[in-house]
C-alpha cells in the first residue's frame, strides 16, 4: 500500500545504511534476516522461502560478502561456492582487475547518453573479435542471456529471411518469449503456450534425426533460419554430445544456408577447459551467445557475436534491435576486464587442470557409493554428479551446504547436481569440497 514519501524517505535512508554496513552484531544480524524474510515473504516471492529450503529450516543464511572462491554469510560464517553463480564467477568473486576497471570507468562516466558514440563498447566489440572462432565480427551487447538468444533468432531471421528454428531437447536457452520457444521443458513452455511459431525439437546429439528434419522442413517450405544448440547442455545435468555432432551441424548448415547459433552463456568463457565450449570440435558458428562470467562477476553483461553475414541485416538501419543500457560503459569495462583475466591467468587451463582433480575425486566417490551417485561427467569446471532420484540429489546438497559448500540442481535435469566453482578454485578448496560430498553421500548412503 502506497504510504507517505516521508516514510519511503526514512526507508531508502536506513536501507543505505545498510548497504554502507560491513558486519553487524548478533543481535542487529538476527533482527535483520527477519525483516527480509518477510520482504521475501511480502514482496518478492513467498515460494522462494520454500525453495530456497537448502538454506536451512529458518533461511537464516543470507549471502554477504563474497572474495574469491568463497562467500560469507551475514553472521560470518564461510561457504565455498562450487556453484559459481550458475556460471557468473569464472573469474571469482570481486576479482581486483576487474573491480578496478569498473571503479576506474565509475569514475568517469557508468552509463552513456545512447545516442553518441562510447569507446567501451567498440573496444570490447573489437576484443570479442579477436578472441572467438571463425569471422565472428560484430557484436551487439545487452545484459542477460536471454536477450542475447532474443537478439540471435531475431537476426538470424533477418539474415536468411525464414521464421522457423531448429533447437535441441534439454536445450535451456532462457524464459523471455523468444528464448523460451528454444528452452525445451514442458514445465516451463507449457503455461505461456504458444510461443514463436514454427519451432521444432531434435533429440540432443542425434545427427541423423536432425538431418531428416531438415531435410522435411526444407521439402515443406520451412526451411529453418537457424540451428540453435549449447555445446554441452548446462541446465539438462551437463550433457556432453557425441563428438561428431557439433561438426555434423555445421556441416548441416552450410549444405543449407542456415544459421549455426552457439549458445555458450554457461559454458563458455573458459569453464570447459578451452576459451569457449566449442573450441572443442575446432568448429565456428556464424552467431555466438555470450553471458553470465562476460561480466567478470561484478556487473551484467552479455553479447551476441555474430559474422558480417549474419549482422548486415542491421546496417541499414542499426536501431532496428535495440536496447537503452546494454553494452553501458561499467559493464564493457567488466568485461574487458573478464578477459584480459581469463588469459593473463590462463584460467581455462586452470579450469581443465582443476576439473580432472575434481573429476577423478567424485569417480572415487561414486565408486563408494554406486546406489547413490550412479555417474559423474563433465568437462573441465562444468561437472555433474546424478544421483539415483532427484529428492536424494536435494538431500547430499542439503548436507553439503550445512558442511558449508554450495551446489545446486539443474533447471532441466533434477536428478543432477551441477558443481561450477570459479575456475580460480584452489587445490586446498577442491579437496576439502570432494571430503565434504563424501561426508554428505555417506549420510544419505545410510538412511536408504
Ligand atoms: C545456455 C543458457 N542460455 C541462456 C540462459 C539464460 O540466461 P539468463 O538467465 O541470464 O537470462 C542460460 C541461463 O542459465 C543458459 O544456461
């Protein structure tokens, strides 16, 4: 209920106090979680309290400061994060290089005027430029996932003038219209039906069933204007195609003029061991989705790198997509800054080396525990265990995080649990983390 701007004053005044606060008392901390319990509660989402039930019984667990490859609660106490943000934290959390150049742009100037021409976004344009597969050439920035997937079928139509796309079962491509016509889960389709027209699923990793879809939609008159695919799905439990199916797709596309759109917001950014997941298959796409860790996990950003091809639709008229703060001068600074890290640090390398560390230590565990954990993948720092069922899966994460590590399911795949730390884990983290899931698994081990 609207209440009097004195009020909302006295409000917004205490609520930066709080945001200037760097620790608070016990009495002040426990008085503080209730008071945003029932803001959750009133204002945000009252099913979030339930979901968020891994934070324990009285969600008093409430994320505060966070450095490196860990984050401290509001009463102090440490979590190693082995989810990393879904893949925000690749570089960790308040990476310096990458505070500074946001503080150093802040300093400046943090959002544009939109109209006249800013240096951040040309020089990171340039950069992912340089850095991606192929002729990828330019790139048009936003702040989500989901609007870069938006921006990719929309310039993918432009380019080829067709309507109808091509993705992938357990694909997870976003929940905006667009985005959620590629996502493929029912439970999250079905309520908002129908979406974009002209949309079809291929089973993930089948080459054969694709080429025949392809072939009909082409005979029908629907020839598809894009083929969009993650390289390894993220929110389907970490699945990894066969190795002749990323270059199969190209193939595909080009004997048809399509648009082979890489969608590496999770993976990419060298979480799987190389810069994006699709190095992999010495591959390039003609539009690539970047997101999430682009950010260096300081401030949103996202881009959509695409060849000249499959962007000059936009020449003639480049408001024809547009948005008013995407690709803003402190995210482009994040970003640039992202990079410059994951090279400097070789961080993909730090990822392939750490994820064979972290792999060869759950393939032990699941060997413990083979009714439990009945398989372990991954590729580099992108890794799942499944479990027997989804609701044992929900019990080894509950016992984890009050061992203090946090992991979390799949949107796509509940019976996976996704481990994705930033790639700057240490030794000493990875194997403290590997003694608490088998702590955890032989908890639940003993009550099935
Ligand atoms: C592969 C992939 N694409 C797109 C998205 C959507 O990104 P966002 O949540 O930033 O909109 C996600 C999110 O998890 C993703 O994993």
């Amino acid at each position: 209920m609207r209440k009097s701007f004195d009020e909302v004053l006295k409000y917004t005044d205490y609520a930066l106090d709080i945001i200037k606060k760097q620790t608070m008392n016990d009495e002040e901390s426990k008085a503080f979680t209730k008071e945003i319990v029932h803001n959750f509660d009133t204002h945000i989402n009252p099913g979030f309290l339930e979901y968020r039930k891994a934070a324990g019984e009285d969600f008093t667990v409430m994320e505060w400061m966070a450095n490196g490859d860990v984050f401290t609660d509001l009463h102090g106490n440490e979590y190693i994060d082995c989810l990393g943000g879904f893949g925000v934290f690749n570089c960790g959390h308040r990476h310096p290089k990458v505070v500074e150049a946001v503080k150093d742009q802040l300093a400046k100037q943090p959002l544009s005027s939109a109209e006249l021409i800013d240096a951040n976004r040309s020089l990171l344009a340039r950069i992912l430029a340089d850095v991606t597969p192929g002729d990828l050439q330019f790139s048009f920035f936003t702040s989500s996932g989901t609007e870069t997937v938006e921006c990719a079928l929309k310039m993918a139509a432009l380019a080829t003038g067709r309507h109808h796309f091509i993705a992938f079962e357990g694909d997870f491509h976003g929940k905006t219209a667009g985005s959620l016509s590629m996502t493929a889960k029912a439970h999250f389709r079905q309520p908002f039906l129908p979406l974009l027209q002209g949309t079809r699923h291929c089973k993930f990793g089948d080459l054969d069933m694709l080429r025949k879809m392809v072939e009909v939609m082409d005979y029908v008159g629907e020839r598809p204007a894009a083929i969009i695919f993650e390289p390894i799905q993220g929110e389907n439990g970490i699945q990894i195609p066969p190795d002749d199916f990323i270059p199969g797709i190209r193939k595909i596309c080009d004997e048809y003029d399509i648009m082979m759109i890489a969608d590496e917001v999770q993976a990419g950014m060298g979480r799987t061991g190389t810069l994006f997941a699709i190095d992999y298959y010495n591959v390039a796409p003609d539009i690539l989705c970047l997101a999430k860790s682009l950010s260096g996990g300081v401030i949103p950003v996202s881009a959509t790198v695409c060849t000249k091809r499959a962007f000059e639709g936009m020449f003639p008229d480049p408001l024809l997509h547009s948005t008013t703060t995407g690709g803003n001068p402190i995210a482009t600074a994040a970003a640039i800054a992202a990079i410059n890290v994951l090279l400097s640090e070789d961080l993909p390398g730090r990822a392939k080396r750490a994820g064979g560390m972290f792999m060869a230590g759950l393939e032990k565990i699941r060997a413990k525990y083979p009714k439990l954990m009945t398989d372990v993948r991954g590729r580099g720092l992108f890794i799942a265990m499944e479990f027997v069922d989804g609701d044992k899966g929900y019990e080894v994460v509950y016992e984890m995080f009050n061992r203090h590590v946090l992991v979390s399911g799949s949107l796509i795949n509940a019976k996976t649990i996704r481990i994705e730390p930033p790639l700057m884990i240490s030794d000493e983290h990875i194997e403290k983390a590997l003694k608490v899931i088998d702590e955890s698994c032989a908890v639940v081990y003993k009550s099935m």
